[in-house]
C-alpha cells in the first residue's frame, strides 16, 4: 500500500546526510532583466517571497522541512517547465521539484517548480492508457478512469501525485495482484537538464524509460506519462477494528490466514492511536486498536476470502464491501488532510515468526504513543520476481512481509519520534533484510540508496545519470548521483552552455 502515505511519509527534519552545502543567490531581484523575461515567458505564474500565495505553494504536504525558495514557478505547460529550468541553469540556481510534496528530500533555496496547473488527464479506452499532466494526483485519475471499469495501480492514499508516485514504485492495494505502478509506465516526455524535450519509451531512449520506471526523478521532469489501465469493475475491502488487548492472536491470525492467500488479494495488519479529535467513527475514535486491512479483487470469491476472519467474533467496527479503488484510497485519513509534520521507517521481515509477533505486541502497549502506528504489510505475489523479469529499474523485494512505523507530531517532536522509532526497531532484534524501498527513503538514508536497486541496477542508474544529467542539476530530490561522483553527494548546478 502506497507509502507516500499520510503523515507518514518519506522524509524527516533534517537536511540530507552527505549532501554538500551549495550557496546560492539568496533571493532574485524583481527588478532583474532575466527575471522580467521569465515572467513574461511563463503562462501559468511567477511567485516571489512576499506574494499572497507564496507561503501556501512552498509548503510540502508532509511539513518536515523549511523551504524558502528565491521564487516559485506555478508551470501552465511544457513550455513553462522548459523556461524554469533555463532559468535556473542560467542564474546559478538550484532547481526543485515538487507536485504534492509528499515525498520532500530536500529545501529548496533557489527555483520551486510545481505542477498544479498541468493536471491534464486523457483517458484513451480503445487502448488502455491514460496520460496525465504532472499536477495530477490518483484521486483525480481515479475518478476519469473507473467510470469506464480502467483502473492503474494506485496508491492507499487518494491526494499523491500520480507521476511521482509511479516513478519511484508505487505499491497499493492492488501491489499483489498487479504489482508496481513503474512497471504500468508505457511512456514519457521529459525535460532534460539543458531544456531540451524528449520521448522516452521502448523505442524512442529506452534506456531513459528504463531509469524512469523505479528511479524517480533524478533524469528530468516528466511533463506527460502515459500509464497502462486494466479492467477492474471494483473490488471487496474495507477495515476490521478490534481491541489492542488482543494484539498477539490477532497478529498470529493475520500471519496465518494472509499467507494463504492468493495474489488476488493484498491485506494490512495495524497497531493504530486513533487521535480523540479525529473524524473516525466513535466506535474506535480515541482508542489504540488493531485493524486488518483487506482488498481482493475479484467480488465472485470475496465471500470465501473473508470466511475466516468469522472466527475472530465481533470487531468493534467493520466496513468491508464492494467499492472502487477511490474508495479503498479515502479510507485512509492522509486521503482527506491538508498536509502534517509526520516521521515514518519501513524495514522488511526476514520472518514473520512468533518472536516478532510478540515483540510488536508489547511495543504496542508500550510504545503508542509516541510512535502512532505499526503497520506490517503484507508483500508477495506480483511483487516478487527476478530483477531480469521487471522491465525498469524497480528492484522487486525478497521479504514476504515488511514493517512501517508511522507518526505524525501530535504527541512528540520529530525528534523524538526519530529516537522511538529506532529504539523500537532495534528491540524486535536482528529480523531486517535490509531492502529499501526508493518511494519511501527518507533523505538522512541517502547514503543507502543502493539498496533500493541492487549493485547491479545501480551502477546502471548512474551512468545513465551521467549520460542524462551529467552535472546533477537534479539533486534536490532522492538522489542518484552521476558515475564517478560519490553516490551521497550533490554537486554544483550546471552552467550555463559556452
């Protein structure tokens, strides 16, 4: 389930780990002749600090970090984009990039590009594609594509941005059946770092459409994406709540009837605060409870699925029935906020053994809050496979199962958060397989990164970072650096051409 989830993502308060300090012009002066030249360029708008809007468009969706961009430009189309990054080269200024700011790596100081007015979608039924703008969030592609019983594969949360979201992964509830949304990606128009636009798909660059399907945007900003759509008329899903006190049956329950289960069917398991002032439900708005989350994608042998989940008796709460993916992703409350401070780890089982279960049952009586959500997730299915049998750069995961821990800064800092999050996946002991997943590295993990591809991947992702951007003017961002750069540096923005 997609883990640019609510506050709960994947970044934390701190600048990134190995990323040099590049000074660049503190502001842009309005009286600048480039800068008057940009405006007048630019059909969507040029922000400066100061302006009304400025404050509301430099603030991420997950408000871990502080960014005061020189200015910001909201990009009306193709053109926009290509005049921002010109711009950006040519005055010496770092470039960020950001739709929903769900996922942040970096402030930025220099330009802020953002995407709300390239929101675009245009469903093609005879083909099974959908092409979006980079503004688009999966809601909104939902919402054009159901209609005509087309799904992609989407995230648990409805307000992602589609484009970031599938770039680097994208697991959902459908991940078992369907596996990655980079894997859906059939074609992209990209603006390179010297301004230039390109195709990217299995004819035109392939080796580009390779690198965007898992690496994120370390290549350029994608300003098209075409994803591929699969027939799907709904599914039956929903939530199970129970008490906290049962938290060991429940998880040794879970593990049992989840891994029986065919890839038709994704499930969660949740150690969960519900805050008091929350919009849940009364049965469970207040309470520290379990939940198991369930999505299986054909409704005709629904009922054979859920069987089981009879002999647990009574649930405190129950919302399982037939619904649209839409549905599946508003369940979750990220869906319907505004953006929070927000601290979140994930890290893959080895084994869901009964140590473990154990030790999450007693992190969860003692450890909620400050930590707010365990979340063991269950893997499989179309997610495992050979790297050779992907077609991008996604690296498939080994684990059956992983572990999330989440929380948003209602009852400690981030900091502290930070604290409790590491002692409490320390006290579950040596059961990581130390995979990581791109989508949700937080930025203090950047020296990492090659975990989330393999060496092999890897090594591949920076050449081509080196062929496509050799001068990492894309850095601001979970970053790739270029061949013969150390992996967790940044360096200089590119100059301007001679």
């Amino acid at each position: 389930m997609e883990l640019a989830r609510i506050f709960l993502a994947n970044a934390c308060d701190a600048a990134p780990s190995g990323r040099e300090s590049i000074v660049t012009k503190p502001m842009v002066s309005p009286e600048s002749p480039a800068l008057k030249a940009l405006t007048r360029a630019v059909k969507g708008s040029v922000v400066l600090p100061g302006d009304g809007d400025y404050d509301k468009l430099r603030t991420p969706w997950l408000e871990v970090m502080e960014q005061h961009p020189a200015l910001i430009v909201e990009a009306a189309g193709v053109e926009d984009v290509v005049a921002a990054v010109d711009f950006a080269r040519n005055e010496g200024l770092h470039l960020g990039v950001m739709a929903t700011g769900h996922g942040i790596a970096a402030p930025c100081d220099g330009l802020l590009l953002r995407f709300a007015k390239m929101n675009d979608i245009v469903v093609d039924t005879k083909r099974n594609i959908a092409t979006v703008g980079p503004g688009v969030i999966s809601s909104e592609l939902l919402d054009a594509t159901e209609k005509y019983d087309l799904i992609y594969p989407a995230g648990q949360v409805g307000n992602v941005g589609v484009t970031g979201y599938s770039l680097g992964g994208g697991i959902g509830w459908l991940a078992r059946k369907l596996g990655v949304a980079a894997d859906w990606i059939v074609g992209a128009n990209v603006v390179l770092a010297n301004g230039s636009v390109v195709r990217a798909d299995e004819v035109d660059n392939p080796d580009l459409f390779w690198a965007l399907r898992g690496g994120g945007g370390n290549f350029g900003i994608v300003v098209s994406l075409e994803i591929a759509l699969t027939p799907l008329a709904g599914v039956v899903g929903g939530e199970l709540y129970y008490p906290l006190e049962r938290a060991a049956e429940l998880l040794r329950f879970y593990r049992n009837w989840s891994s029986q289960l065919s890839n038709e069917t994704s499930t969660i398991f949740r150690l969960v605060a519900i805050p008091p002032a929350s919009t849940a439900p009364s049965e469970i708005r207040g309470q520290t409870v379990c939940m198991i989350g369930v999505c299986h994608a054909d409704p005709k042998t629904a009922d054979a699925v859920l069987e089981p989940l009879e002999q647990l008796g009574k649930p405190l709460r129950r919302d399982v029935k037939k619904r649209s993916i839409a549905s599946m992703a508003g369940l979750d409350p990220a869906s319907h906020s505004a953006g929070a401070p927000a601290y979140g780890q994930i890290e893959y089982l080895k084994d869901f053994s009964d140590d473990v279960i154990d030790g999450l049952a007693r992190l969860a009586q003692t450890m909620i809050p400050p930590i707010m959500q365990f979340e063991v997730q269950q893997l499989g299915g179309a997610l495992v496979g050979s790297s050779t049998e992907r077609r991008g750069a996604f690296e498939p995961f080994s684990a059956a199962y992983l572990l999330h821990l989440e929380s948003p800064a209602m009852n400690a800092t981030l900091a502290e958060i930070a604290i409790a999050t590491t002692d409490a996946f320390a006290a579950l002991g040596d059961v990581y397989t130390g995979e990581k997943y791109y989508n949700f590295l937080r930025a203090d993990e950047l020296p990492h990164i090659e975990r989330a591809f393999g060496e092999e991947k890897f090594a591949r992702l920076r050449q081509l970072k080196k062929r496509y951007d050799p001068s990492n003017f894309f850095h601001l961002n979970l970053n790739v650096a270029p061949a013969e750069r150390p992996s967790a540096e940044a360096s200089g923005v590119r100059t301007p051409a001679s």
